[in-house]
C-alpha cells in the first residue's frame, strides 16, 4: 500500500480561531497607549509650572491695546504711549519770558514765597519753602538770608513776598510805608538809596534773581520796562554820580 502523505496545515484551526478572539483585544490595547499619551502630553502642557511660564512670558510683552480707552458707543480708540505720559509727568511748565529772556512773575505768584509773621522759624522753611522778594519790579530768592533775616521775627519779614521798595529808604515796612508812590518824591537822592539796595541784591553772592514784577508800576504784562520804573533809575543814576563826586 502505497501510503499518502498528511499535509500538515500551517495554520491549525485552534491557532486560527485564537488569533481571531484576540485581534480586537489587541486594538484595544493600542488604543488605550495612544491616548495615555495623549493624555500625557496634555497633562504635561497644563502643568502649573509650565502654565507659570507662559504667564510670565505674556506678562513680560506689553499688549499691542495697553493704554488704550475704548469707545463702546462706536469704533474710535485712543491710545496713550506709557512713556510719553512718564515723559510728559516730569517735563516743567514752560515759563514765559519778556522780550529780553527775563521770567514774568505775577504777584500772585511772588506772594506764595512770602513768610507770615504768625509762622514759626521752623514753618518758615519747611518743605523747601523759598523766600521771594520784589525791589523796584526785580524778584530775587534770598533764602539763604535765613529766618533770621525774613523769618517771622526777621528784620526784612515784611519785605518777603511783596515789593515794598519805598520802605528800603523810608524804613516804614507797613502796608503804607510800601504804597507811598517812590516815583514822586522831589530828593532824588531817596530814590538814589532804594536804587542802592537793588544793586545790593543784583550783586548779592548768593542771592538768586528769579525774574520781573509783571502788571507793576515797574513792568508791564509783556515784562517791558515801564516809563516809571526808567525815569527812577535815570534819577537815582544822577544822584549817585553827584554824590560820588
């Protein structure tokens, strides 16, 4: 007998049948660590010290709209440049000038560096405070002078903060004594005296001229030197070259 070969198969019908049974667990699987990794990545991206940083990278560029006010009502945007405001906080009042480079001062202005004879010494320059003078429409800063001087119970208190140019010759430091009218006085050698101590503090080491008297019988609005104020100086100019001789 002539025996016919068994043709083993290669793939037996038990294996067959298994691989069937485990293909759709083994898809489970895999797609159970594709999303464990996307889980992960997310998780990863989420975390509080990556959050942090990107935080602190947005924090650190200054938004395109920063400083900007929105209109609800229509489309207009007005935006501000941070720096310019910065700029524009420390850049001084322009002060206005006369014709010859000299500041304008009103008397407004001139008697906010007055010192009150009620104040103490120590109010009298606390905080900075400066004291101003007016002789003959010429302003000065004679805070070196001390309290002693134009303090409360200084000898010149009552010129701080006014001009009271009579009472340089006159010696009457009251509101009468400085509205005498100076230009009208026949000696010229009275106005020779205040003309004096205008030169005194023009010349002064450390007094400080800060500028004009404007809307004075001195100067005019414009900081022009009025007619008064020149035939004063002419006059007291002669009597001093006559005294001088």
């Amino acid at each position: 007998i002539n025996p016919t070969p068994y043709i083993i198969s290669s793939k037996p019908k038990h294996l067959t049948t298994m691989r069937r049974k485990t293909a759709p667990l083994t898809t489970l699987v895999w797609l159970i660590i594709a999303a464990s990794i996307l889980l992960s990545s997310v998780l990863e991206e989420r975390s509080p010290i990556k959050m942090m940083a990107v935080v602190s990278a947005e924090d650190s560029t200054t938004s395109p709209n920063e400083g900007c006010n929105n209109n609800d009502n229509n489309d207009d945007q007005t935006c501000t440049d941070p720096s310019t405001e910065e700029e524009s906080a420390t850049t001084t009042t322009t002060q206005q000038l006369s014709p010859s480079g000299e500041r304008l001062i009103t008397s407004t202005e001139l008697a906010s560096h007055g010192i009150k004879s009620t104040e103490s010494k120590e109010a009298a320059t606390a905080g900075g405070h400066t004291i101003w003078l007016s002789i003959l429409g010429r302003i000065f800063d004679v805070t070196s002078g001390g309290p002693s001087y134009y303090g409360p119970k200084g000898s010149y208190n009552f010129y701080s903060g006014r001009d009271a140019s009579p009472c340089f010759h006159s010696g009457k430091n009251n509101e009468e004594g400085a509205a005498v009218n100076l230009e009208e006085w026949e000696d010229d050698k009275h106005l020779m005296s205040v003309y004096d101590w205008s030169q005194f503090y023009e010349k002064h080491e450390t007094y400080q001229f800060m500028g004009v008297l404007i809307n004075s019988k001195y100067y005019d609005e414009n900081g022009e030197e009025t007619d008064v104020r020149k035939d004063i100086v002419e006059r007291a100019s002669k009597a001093k070259i006559i005294a001088d001789k």
